[in-house]
C-alpha cells in the first residue's frame, strides 16, 4: 500500500497524504485528529478524507523520521467518488485460502 502510495504521489495531483505520528493511543481518537489536521493543512482536498485504520506505516524513504517512529497514514481526495473507491479497496476483507 505504501510503495503504491509513494508512487502515485509523484505523478497524481487528485489527492494528497499527511502522516501523523502515532503513539499506542486510543486509534479511534488519533484518527479523528489526524482527519481534523488534514482538513487543516489540505483544504483543496476535502471531498473525501480517508485515514488507514489498518496499519501503522513509515514515512517514505526520502523523508527525515525518527528510527522506530510509526505514522497514521491519511489520505484526502479532491474527487469523492475516487476517494470512496480507495478507502473500498483499503478495507475490505480478502479472501484467505487455506493452503
């Protein structure tokens, strides 16, 4: 997700990423701030605002992070209906076969 993530960064202008330091808080809180941030500091890309509830990540390899620091991972859309397409793929459950 985050190499898919990094990429499309460098050639997408219809959505834009903050990540959030995360310590072992209430997620649920922290995702609502980081949501809030966004809003904040993207105000063009708020038709959809989708923070990963899945994973702690790692910033990309060419930003400054702190050795062991984990992100919540928010991404904001310009389009809606992308946005909901994103946060579909993200969440949903995939199958497991046994095997």
């Amino acid at each position: 997700f985050q190499a898919m993530t990094q990429e499309a960064l460098s050639e997408e202008a219809s959505f834009s990423v903050l990540y959030t330091p995360f310590e072992k808080e209430d997620k649920a809180d922290k995702i609502k701030e980081a949501n809030k941030a966004f809003a904040e500091k993207h105000p063009d890309y708020v038709q959809h605002i989708f923070t990963d509830p899945h994973g702690i990540h790692l910033l990309p390899e060419k930003a400054e992070s702190h050795p062991g620091q984990q992100y919540l991972l928010t991404l904001g859309f310009r389009n809606k209906e992308i946005g909901k397409t994103v946060e579909k793929f993200v969440t949903q459950n995939l199958p497991v076969f046994p095997g």
